[in-house]
C-alpha cells in the first residue's frame, strides 16, 4: 500500500496561520497558541505554521522550531501540524525540513523555488533531494505568483508518484486542475486550493479542501461552506461562499498577511504588528476589512 493512502486528514479546510508579534518583535507564544486552539475548535483537521501568512521569511530558524513546538504542544495530537519548510536553496529547504521534524512537525509544507526561477528538471531535482533527507510526508505547493516559476503538470504526476509526496497545494488559481489531474494520480494523493478565490469550485472539481487566510478569520464559516460543498448541498454553499467574497476582496491586497492580522486584531485575537517589509495598513483597506468582517460574521 503507498503510504499516500494514510493520509485522509489531508483534507477540509485548513488555515495558513499568521505569525503573531509582541511590542519587542518576538513571537507571541500565548496569542499563537490561542490561534491554534481556535482552529482546532472550529474542527481544522491541521494547523500550518511558519508558511506564506506566517511570514516565514523574517522567521529565523530558532523562531521556526518554536512555532512549530507550540503547534505540537496546544493540539496535543487533536490536529496534524504542517511545517512551512520551503526555500529557494536546496540545502536549506532540506535543514527546515530536517529541523521541522525534530520539533516534532506531522508533514512540510514546501514550495516551488523562488527567484532562482529553475527549469522543472530543476524543481523535481529539488523536491527529490528533500525527500531524501526526511521521513516525514511533504505537501508540495505551487504559486506561481510569488515564485515565478510553477509546477507543471508533468513534474507534479513523476513526483506524486514517490510515496513521500503526499498532496499539492495549488494557488495557480487554476479551477481545472483536479479536474484534469484526479484520475492520473496515484489514490489518496490529495489536492487542495491554496487561493482563497476558488474553494468552491476546486472542491466541486475534484478537490480534498483548501488552505486558506480567510480561515484565520472565519473558521466555523469556511468550514460550514467546505461541508455544505462535499455534501452537495451547492446552492447553500454559493451563498456562503457569497458572503466570504468581500473578506477575500479586502484580504488580498498586495498588504498580506498585514491584512490577516489586523483583522484578528480587530477580534482582539493578536497584534497586528508586521515585519520589515512589511508595514501596517492605510486606513482605507482597514475600513474595508471591517466592513468585510461584518457581512461575513456579522457585527
């Protein structure tokens, strides 16, 4: 049996977590775990940690580690915890990985390189020396909008071939894929949107769920529109996906994950303090997000 046929949990709605800071810079352990716990209340089969909403590039390595060792000790094994483990450079694709692990991470989440803008004999080359140097189950993701460079069809249907990769991660935005892709994977091999834009229809397509920043702010109610989407009940899920839109409008602007964590501050639920390059956001997109807030949660 290919060990892709364990991981079942690799599915449903699972929220891209922020990296809360403290007035000093450091990592707010308590209002993360508190972030944790709330995703596992809300029924999140997984919490990912250090990723593209974590800010995973101002994290150093220690800061890494910690995050992941919090998301271990508040689930308490109620939940998977996805380490953020990508880089553009192999060898250090392979230390997070390696590292992750020792902290006790359940899978690694690692993306296409960037900047180095590889070919895809490149890209497989990499992922298959991270797979080497770990046991652990990798989720490869593919955005080309950040790493300029995406992962082709090809390239993904040779690596999910190997049992260490266990699902992709696909924020192309392309709503065909599981369509085209579903029946020339091996079983249990898992997609997931990862742009916050296409749940519904990727799920309607063929997809296992999604990875999402809007899930920081509404968990119950991305779930509610995961379920009612599995379970059929479309015309139900279109309306809740209705009332989602303006959170996505008003998340996904170019200030990411700024706008993530000024909407959970909003909720009183951590800083909306950012890291260098990033910086707080104009008051215009601040009104939208709590505008946005309310129509889906209400006031």
């Amino acid at each position: 049996m290919s060990p892709s046929l364990n991981h079942t949990w690799l599915a449903g709605m699972i929220a891209d977590l922020p990296t809360p800071f403290d007035d000093a810079d450091n990592i707010d352990a308590a209002a993360f775990a508190t972030l944790c716990e709330r995703q596992i209340a809300a029924g999140a089969s997984a919490l990912l940690v250090g990723e593209t909403t974590g800010e995973a590039a101002t994290l150093s390595a220690d800061e890494h580690d910690d995050l992941v060792r919090i998301a271990v000790q508040t689930s308490r094994g109620r939940a998977k915890v996805i380490a953020g483990a990508g880089a553009n450079a192999t060898r250090q694709a392979i230390a997070l990985t390696q590292r992750a692990a020792a902290a006790g991470a359940d899978a690694v989440l690692s993306v296409v390189p960037y900047y180095n803008k590889p070919t895809q004999a490149g890209i497989e080359a990499h992922f298959h020396a991270v797979a080497d140097a770990t046991d652990l189950p990798i989720i490869l993701h593919d955005i080309p909008s950040r790493c300029v460079r995406g992962l082709a069809d090809d390239t993904l249907l040779r690596l999910a071939e190997q049992p260490g990769f266990i699902g992709l991660r696909d924020g192309s935005g392309d709503i065909t894929r599981p369509l085209r892709l579903r029946a020339l994977l091996p079983p249990g091999f898992r997609l997931l949107a990862g742009d916050d834009a296409t749940p519904m229809a990727f799920l309607l397509h063929g997809g296992h769920g999604f990875i999402s920043a809007i899930a920081n702010i509404a968990p119950e109610v991305c779930r509610e529109m995961y379920g009612a989407t599995r379970d059929g009940e479309t015309l139900y899920a279109a309306t809740i996906a209705d009332r989602l839109a303006p959170l996505y409008t008003a998340l996904s602007s170019d200030a990411t994950p700024a706008s993530v964590k000024y909407a959970l501050s909003l909720r009183a639920l951590c800083s909306p303090r950012v890291r260098l390059p990033m910086v707080a956001l104009p008051a215009h997109e601040k009104i939208a997000i709590a505008e946005a807030i309310a129509i889906a949660l209400g006031p």
